[in-house]
C-alpha cells in the first residue's frame, strides 16, 4: 500500500493533515485515534515519535499501556523510550500509525524480540442501510459477562483476576468521545451472540472491538450488527474500523462496503 500520509506535513493533537480524499480521511482516522487515546488515558508521557498512555487501573492491559508514535525517528530512541516508560509492566506495546515508517521499524523492533502485526484501516464508501434491524443499546452490567466470556476463549489458563481487569477496562473508554456506545444481538433464548462499539465525535465514527462468541458463529449476527451500526452512523461525514491486514474479516468488512484507506502497523513484546 502506498504510504499515505506525509509527516512532513502540519501536526494537529498528535495526527498529520495534509491533501484532500483518501489522505485526508486517513489522516483524520489517525487523528480521531489519538485523541480518542489521549482522552481515555490514565495519564499520558510525550515520547520520541509520539506519546505513550498509561493506566495503572489496568496495568495488564496492552491497549492501556502503550506508546503510540508516528514521527519519523530513530527506531532506538523508540526501543529504549518504551522500556522506560512500560518498565514495571510485563509487556511492551509501540503502535506506529504511518505505513512508511512501521515497514522502516520492523527490523529493529524484530531484532529486540517484537513481534509485528499489520493492520488496515478501512473507510466507509457504501449507501447507509435504511433497513437495518433493531439492536440492543447495551449498559456495562449487560456487557461485562460478554467481555468476560470472550477474554476466557482467548485466554484459558488466565487467572480470573486478569481475566475481569480486561473486561472491566471497557469502562475507561466512555471518556474518548463525545458518544460512545455498546451495541449487541441477542439469540432468541436471550443470549448475547454478538457485540461492538461506537465512538462519535466530531463528525467522525469508529466501529470497533466487535465480537462474535464462538458458539453464535456463521448465523448472521455480525452482519445485523454492523448494519444497525451502519444505520447509527449515517449522520457521520466519514466512519471507520480497524481489521487485521491479513484476516479474513477485512473480506467481511469489504462486502459490507468498507474500502482500505492505509496501513499502520503494531509491535509487541511479551
């Protein structure tokens, strides 16, 4: 994929805008990203590149403790600010949201024992649905048994501790944006087969973290979902999701009429 986005160009709370059309969407779900981090941190730490968000509520939590970077710099400045800033925490996590620089990354990040994913962020081009089924707005007491369950098919041999700090980290993200919302299907017995977020804020909409349990798989839940979602978001001037590069759901997300908009990349050590 072509890089995308010019970091030479004008840096707005953390995201380059610059150039019209697919430039300036990617540029304004890099944006959205940031600041939806920055709002929902315990705590933030300026680093070489970017920032680091930090929550010691959810010391485990990966997506909590990060450093989030997308200015050209060297991949050792990067290397030895994470283990300063996550020192006393068992993981390592550094999100770089420019495809240029995570291909430029790899090599150093895998040399210190990271492993890097490559994900796609994808915008909306299709029509809204008008005819979008009904969904569950979904409270934290009716979620949390979800998360919970979902975390547990990941993770079988976590203990329950680590297993409830996952779930319950859901809670911090009602700060990141003016709307934020959780959505969910349920079977016909009751039982909720599939969920996912919704985060609005200035005029830009993120669907994320959307989950099917394993057992409500290939029954069409997810599509229900992300239609009624699609339906939520038709006042939005652009909407957005993130998808594993190289995962089968993209396809999903395509025939939903989702289309790449560009690359950013993650690195993890354990």
């Amino acid at each position: 994929m072509t890089d995308l986005v010019d970091t030479s160009g004008p840096v707005t709370d953390g995201a380059v805008t610059d150039g019209a059309g697919p430039l300036q969407d990617f540029a304004r779900t890099v944006a959205f990203m940031h600041d939806f981090a920055r709002r929902k941190a315990g705590r933030t730490v300026e680093v070489p590149g970017g920032f680091a968000v930090l929550n010691e509520r959810y010391p485990g939590s990966y997506d909590d403790n990060k450093l989030i970077v997308w200015s050209d710099t060297d991949p050792g400045a990067v290397l030895k600010a994470a283990d300063q800033v996550l020192a006393g925490h068992a993981h390592r996590l550094v999100n770089v949201d420019h495809d240029r620089l995570g291909q430029a990354y790899a090599p150093a990040f895998e040399a210190a024992g990271y492993t890097h994913e490559t994900n796609l962020v994808m915008v909306f081009r299709g029509e809204f649905p008008h005819d979008a089924a009904p969904v569950e707005h979904l409270d934290l007491p009716a979620l949390l048994p979800t998360l919970r369950d979902g975390w547990r098919e990941t993770l079988p041999e976590a203990a329950d501790a680590v297993i409830d700090q996952l779930a319950r980290r859901v809670e911090e993200r009602l700060r990141g944006a003016d709307t934020v919302g959780f959505r969910g299907v349920r079977t016909e017995d009751g039982e909720l087969a599939a969920k996912a977020d919704i985060y609005t804020h200035g005029g830009v909409t993120q669907i994320e973290d959307l989950y099917t349990g394993d057992r409500h798989r290939g029954r069409g839940h997810a599509r229900t979902l992300m239609r009624a979602l699609l339906a939520e978001a038709a006042g939005s001037d652009l909407v957005f999701l993130v998808a594993d590069a190289g995962d089968w759901p993209k396809n999903f997300y395509e025939r939903l009429g989702f289309q790449a908009a560009g690359h950013i990349h993650s690195f993890l050590r354990t």
